[in-house]
C-alpha cells in the first residue's frame, strides 16, 4: 500500500562535476525539503559541509513514506562524514519532528546509499539501500526494519547472490506488514542486469528465496520501481534494452522500453511482463503506482527520435485491461535527460504526476505537477510545486483514497 522508490533518484548521481572551483559562490548549503497537500513547504534537515570538488554539496536522494494515519518518514543520504551514509526522520501527521535525524546504516565503510522507506498502517517501517559489499564484489542492498516505537534489529543483507554488483532497491509495504524489495542485480539471468525481488512477511522473516522477475532475459533491465497495494497485490517497472535496434533509419532505431509484470498478493505472477511505452527512442526512469482495485498508473521519461526534446509520459492499466495508449503528461516545463518523473492513483483512477526540470537554468529549476482524472483528461495546467531554490529529485507519495500529496525533494 505504501511505498516511496528511491531508485530513479540515481539519475541524478551521474551528472558531472561541477567545473567551478569554488562551489559556494555559486551553491548554498543543500536543504532536503517536504510538502504536503495544502500546507507550506518545510525543511527535514539541511547540510552541514559543503563539497568544493563537485556540483552537488552532501545531502542527496530523498525519500518518503506516509501511511494512513498522516505520519510519515523521510530518508536521504549525507556525506558529512566523507563517504554516504543513511539518515531517517519521522514525522506525525501535523509535520512534527519525531526526534532528531538518525543513521540507518552501522556498516559505514564506503559509500552506504541510495536509500528507500515503506512505513506500515501501523507506523513500522523498513528502510533498504546499496552498500559496498564486505566480498570486495560490488554492491549489496541491505536493510534494516524498525518497530513503532523506534527500536530496530540489526541491518542485514538481502540479497542472496553475490556477483557483482547487486543494487538500487526499491521497497513497498502493505496494510498488514508484509514488504517486497526489489533491485537490479548484475548477470543473475545470464545477460546483463536483471530484475530480482524478495518476499518478507509481516515479522520481517524471509519469505521464500528471491525470485526473478522480468520473463524475458536478453539485453539488460535495470532502474526498477515497485508499488504495492493494501490487498499485498503489487507491480514492478524497469528499463530495458532487450529490443535494442541501431538501425539506420533513425526513425525506426530502438534504444530502451519500459516494461512491467503484476504480482498477486501471494507473489504469483499473474502473467508475462508487458511492454508499456509505446514511442520509439530513448525510455527511461520508470515510476509505478496501484491502488487497491489493482489499477496501476507508470511514468517516465522520453526521448523520442528525430527530435532534440526530452517529455514525461504516462499510461494507465485498469485493472487486466491493457488495451490503453500511452499519453504525453508534460507541456511548457519538459524535463531534461536525468530528469525523473513520479506518479501517484487513487483508488477513483485519479492521479498525480510530478517531475523535475532545470532544462532552462539550473538557478530557476523546480518541481512541476500535473493532475488528471479517471480519463487521463488534464484537471488543471501544470503548477509549480516548490516556491524558490534550486531543484533535484523529487519523490511524491498519493494517498490512495483521497488524493493528497506529500512531496519531498533536495533543494539548493
């Protein structure tokens, strides 16, 4: 039911460095920032050092979590001590603080990143992220669960194979405690990266051994999002470049498609994956939302062929009906080629789609959204949601029953 996918915020890391030598001439100190539906805008945490050598200062890849009950959790990354480290924050419904900051993380040698929350009904949660492995063979995605109260066992690895590099997870949560993670890990399906997941039930045991999830195994599927449902049914999305066709008729090359797979809420499959964009070209960045009669809403980012232009896109599958086409969601303010989008459905179909643009000045960028209705039909032009700052990474959580919003996202 509840989630918030980390996983697209990787876009951002690979940008290059900044090529100015002092950074804070032109950068303040960092801000990871939240706003929920109807209220003002406020600072989770801010940066204590900034980092001269690079564009981005220390707090990077924020995301949330929110249950029924309003409270919520944010979760990011921090340099400040000379490599990334995982920090938390929990909020009630009424934005106050839980306490102070704290380190998910105990295992702090390299970089420990890249993280994602899911909170429970019953304000448990789970958080995962990418650390270097102990093996000396590349990443693992690690976990650590947390009770109501705040007390936690131990962090522990996911992942069961260990070649390579096994990263960038993405957790989601349903109303009775039990979680799915889900990551890419590198030739576990003979050919490049694939889509693994694991099972936990309610008490945080391991429920069967990982599985893998895209059917089709040829070319590479990486960057996945997963979304599940009160009910424990849920949907994972990826990249991938399995159709990879570098024809020379621009007009008909392939590069990377979006595709999808729904599960019951026993894990079963419940058939192939789906092929979900439908434009030719560059397909990236998927996000993935369900609501709790099985309906799922995917975003991403696009670039078509024969055009310089990058363009968010979006397309609804109601219930086992796939016969619906893809529909352009951006306008004026389009993304640019890191840019990740988010969605969020209700369980009336209505949605919400948030994306990040600095495609005009990295010193006037922000977060822009977009509602439409049951019908894809646009309920009102696009706004801006952050009210100044410079803008990267955002990550939006849609109650399921009412629509309401919670946004979180780095700000300069």
């Amino acid at each position: 039911m509840i989630k918030k996918s980390l996983v697209f915020l990787i876009s951002s890391l690979f940008l290059s460095s900044c090529p100015y030598d002092d950074a804070s001439a032109y950068f303040p100190l960092n801000t990871i920032m939240v706003k929920r539906n109807g209220s003002t805008e406020k600072a989770v945490v801010q940066s204590q050092t900034q980092r001269f050598s690079t564009f981005y200062s220390t707090l990077e890849t924020p995301s949330i979590s929110i249950n029924k009950k309003g409270n919520y959790i944010v979760t990011w990354t921090d340099s400040k001590n000379g490599t990334r480290d995982v920090y938390a924050r929990k909020f009630t419904i009424g934005g106050i603080a839980q306490g102070e900051a704290f380190q998910v993380n105990t295992t702090e040698a390299g970089d420990q990143n890249l993280p994602c929350v899911a909170l429970s009904d019953n304000d448990e949660y789970i958080i995962t992220w990418s650390g270097k492995s102990s093996s000396g063979n590349g990443y693992d995605v690690y976990a650590r669960k947390y009770t109501s109260s705040g007390s936690s066992g131990n962090e522990f690895k996911v992942n069961t194979s260990v070649l390579g590099d096994q990263w960038i997870s993405s957790v989601s949560i349903n109303s009775r405690g039990s979680y799915v993670i889900v990551w890419q890990s590198s030739n576990q399906d003979g050919d490049g990266f694939g889509i693994v997941g694991q099972k936990f039930d309610a008490k945080g045991n391991f429920f069967g051994g990982e599985f893998l999830i895209n059917s089709v195994t040829n070319g590479s599927q990486e960057l996945s999002d997963i979304d599940m449902n009160a009910n424990g049914e849920f949907v994972v999305v990826w990249k991938g470049n399995q159709n990879y066709s570098n024809t020379v008729d621009v007009n008909t090359r392939k590069f990377t498609d979006i595709y999808a797979r729904k599960f019951d809420n026993k894990g079963s499959a419940t058939g192939s994956e789906i092929t979900v964009s439908t434009t030719i070209g560059e397909n990236n960045f998927p996000s993935v939302s369900i609501n709790d009669s099985q309906s799922f809403s995917i975003v991403w980012n696009v670039k078509e062929n024969n055009t310089p232009n990058y363009d968010i896109y979006a397309r609804t599958i109601i219930g086992n009906n796939q016969n619906t086409q893809a529909f352009k969601v951006t306008g004026f303010n389009r993304p640019d080629a890191l840019s990740k989008s988010v969605v969020g459905i209700d369980n009336n179909n209505n949605k919400n789609v948030v994306w990040g643009s600095d495609i005009n000045n990295r010193l006037t960028n922000g977060i822009f959204m977009k509602k439409f209705n049951s019908k894809n039909q646009e309920v009102a032009p696009e706004i801006k949601v952050n009210l100044n700052g410079s803008v990267l990474q955002p990550e939006i959580f849609l109650e399921k029953k009412s629509a309401d919003f919670s946004i979180v996202w780095k700000q300069y």
